[in-house]
C-alpha cells in the first residue's frame, strides 16, 4: 500500500518455538506469555537508501520471579532507535540501534537486558 511517498508494509511473522533458555521457569519466567509488540517507520530517500525509527519491547505484562532482579528482567522491557535499509537488488542489509527506554543506566549483574542494544541482519533474495 503507497501514498504520498509512503509505503505501508504489513507483516506476519510465524516463529516456532526452540526451547528458549531464557524464557524458562529457571529463569523468572511463572508464565508461557510473552508479549513482543514492534512498529516502525522508514522513507525511501532512495531505492538504495531508506532511513527510519523503530519501536520494539519484550516481556511478560505482568513480572514474575522470586527476586528483585528476576522480577525486573520478566517486565517489558522497551527500547526506541534509527534504523537503515540498504537495498543493492537482490542483496540487502538493514540494521538499528536502540536505547532501552526503561534506563540508560549500567545493567546489574545477571540482567537480561543492556542500556543500548544493535541489530543487523543481511538478506539475499532468491
């Protein structure tokens, strides 16, 4: 869907589940649910070139543990960052960089989340 220079993606994702270590009991986690909402915004400046800003969280609505710390690494945690799209045809890369906007403070030992966090992934279209 395209208007004024936009370009409105919607997509789904279908992840099977792999045994996820940190989302065990032995790791604060009472519950199954995990909630992992994300939005995002780009623009095409150029068909190679597409700059945009990015929303992600993970975490259970309601925290779950037996410490402190348990407790806080099963909240939400939400991070907001400025992302790129390089696309060069059937080659691809996009990547972003975002702040946890729960705090830019120093993590303590055994958290499960950092004060910034990286992404990159490269694609190749068959």
């Amino acid at each position: 869907m395209a208007f004024a220079g936009f370009i409105y993606r919607r997509v789904l994702i279908i992840l099977a589940r792999f045994g996820r270590p940190l989302d065990t009991k032995a790791h604060g986690r009472d519950v199954e649910f995990v909630v992992n909402p994300s939005a995002g915004l780009s623009v095409e400046v150029t068909p190679t070139f597409q700059p945009g800003l990015e929303y992600w969280a993970r975490g259970q609505l309601r925290e779950s543990g037996e410490t402190p710390l348990e407790r806080e690494n099963s909240g939400v945690h939400h991070f907001l960052g400025p992302t790129v799209h390089l696309n060069f045809g059937r080659l691809w890369w996009t990547a972003g960089l975002y702040a946890n906007l729960n705090g830019l403070r120093t993590p303590d030992a055994g958290a499960d989340f950092g004060p910034v966090w990286f992404r990159s992934v490269i694609g190749l279209d068959l």
